[in-house]
C-alpha cells in the first residue's frame, strides 16, 4: 500500500512551485528551455505535471531562477520524494496514467468528497461487485486483466483504516442501492459491505431518496480531493465514457464543493441512510 507521500502529489506541489518561481524570476517557458538546451514545450509539461524532472535539473531551474539555500533544498528533497514509486506502480500493465494519477491523489487526501448516481465508490465495493463492473464494462478483457484489476481495487481500500486515514463522505442516489450488479447475492452483500463501512469513525454514507426529487448535480458523478498541506490545491475529478477530467482551478473545485454541500443537505441524514440500504438489502 502507499506510504505517508504519495509521489503524484508530490509532483504536482513541485510543478506548481517551479512555475511560480519561473513566473517571479519574469521567464517564459521558452527562455528557460532555452538557458537548459531544452524545449519550451518540455518546461511546460513539467510544470503542469505531465512530465517529471530528476533532482539535478531541479537544481540548475532553481539556479536560472536564483533560489538557493533552505528553499532550494526543500525544492530538490520534494523532487526526490516525487520520483518515487507508489504501491500503484506493481500494476502499471493494467492502469492507465490517468488512473494511476487517481489513485495517488486518493492516497494522499486527508478528505474525499464521493457523490455517485450510478454505481457504489471503488473504496467500498466488494469483490464480487467489483469483477461484475469490470467483466460489463470490458467485456472483451481477457479474465487476467480483470483480476488484476479487481486486486487493485481491493488494494485501494486499505486506505480507509490504516493510520491518519482520510474522512471519506459520500453520497449515493437511491438508484445505486437498486441496481442489482451481478445478480442479488451480489447486490445483497455489497449493501451490507455499506452498512458495516458506515460504522468506521472516518466514513459518512448518505443516501439521496427517490421520492426527494430532483436535486443539485443529479446523475453527474465527482469527487472532490482536499489534502492535509495547504500547499497541495484541491482537486475535483468527474468521469464520463471516454475519460477522466481533473479540475485544479479553485473556482472550479470551489463549485464542485458547493454542489456536494446542497448533495449531503437534499439526502437523509447518515442514520436515516443505513435504515434505508438495510431495508433495500433485506429484500434482495
């Protein structure tokens, strides 16, 4: 599992930093490319976080920029922590790198806002509802693959108890709860595989009812990231067929936020909820 660090966290705080640094010392990407006998283009990557950049060429940006002595040497140790690997890394034969970034960002959050209208969050599927979404989603995956993703999967979820875990808050339509993935013994203990989360001191499940009508953001997935050193900006991530999109920019993070703020009030409250998928459960 990830360590304390996760390395795409780390390299996105470092690319934010090298560009504001950059911006102070009044260059363009192309006038350090140019100073390094490299590509304006490539500066540009490493600063919106698609590329990462070894220790020593940290270095000789932070010298074009004169930054020297404690900062500098912050900026480099950063640079190392984020050309480590995570746990994720063992798996690079099945994920993508816009998964891989996902699951780093998981790793490091000290909070994770998780509204969902069609299916249970990866961090509480069970096993067997997991493999059933894989299995519909690639129907033409080999079943190797799938396992290795359904392990991945399960890996994920070791995040919720382990020291300094993260608050996980999430809010389902009822439709989740009736959507009988993989048959009902399936459906049955995945809803009980809820309820035994919801008992964790760090995870709030709340349920959006049918009969409340229509409300904020309904049918559109996303979840929000909030990490624990003001340093690493918010990120919210929504997913459609095709990919993934992540929004950075606070005013964009800050809608997101909003939305699930009018989310957790239209749902029953947390207790109400585990009643309700109780209920559902029971007649599966």
């Amino acid at each position: 599992m990830a360590g304390p660090t996760s390395p795409t966290v780390r390299r996105r705080r470092l690319a934010s930093e090298l560009r504001r640094l950059r911006e102070r010392a009044k260059m363009t990407c192309d006038d350090v490319g140019e100073r390094l006998s490299c590509t304006g283009s490539r500066i540009s990557r490493i600063e919106n976080g698609r590329l990462g950049i070894r220790p020593g060429d940290v270095r000789e940006m932070l010298d074009l920029y004169n930054v020297t002595g404690e900062e500098a040497e912050r900026l480099v140790q950063l640079a190392r922590e984020a050309r480590q690997r995570g746990w994720w890394q063992a798996y690079n034969d099945v994920l993508t790198e816009e998964f891989k970034t996902f699951v780093g960002l998981e790793a490091e959050a000290a909070s994770i806002l998780d509204y969902e209208a069609h299916y249970i969050p990866g961090l509480l599927q069970t096993e067997a509802y997991a493999r059933e979404l894989f299995q519909v989603w690639r129907p033409s995956v080999e079943p190797e693959r799938v396992e290795r993703l359904t392990t991945v999967r399960m890996a994920r979820q070791e995040l919720l108890t382990v020291p300094n875990a993260p608050d996980l808050w999430i809010v389902l339509d009822e439709a989740v709860l009736r959507r009988k993935v993989g048959g009902a013994g399936v459906m049955r203990e995945q809803l009980e595989r809820l309820i035994s989360a919801s008992e964790l001191p760090n995870v709030t499940i709340q349920v959006v009812p049918f009969d409340g009508g229509a409300y904020v953001a309904m049918g559109s997935g996303f979840i929000v990231f909030d990490f624990p050193d003001p340093l690493d900006q918010s990120v919210a991530y929504l997913e459609n067929l095709a990919r993934g999109l992540y929004l950075e920019d606070p005013a964009e993070v800050t809608t997101c936020t909003i939305a699930f703020n009018h989310l957790r009030a239209a749902a029953l409250p947390d207790h109400e909820s585990a009643a309700l998928i109780r209920q559902v459960a029971k007649g599966m």
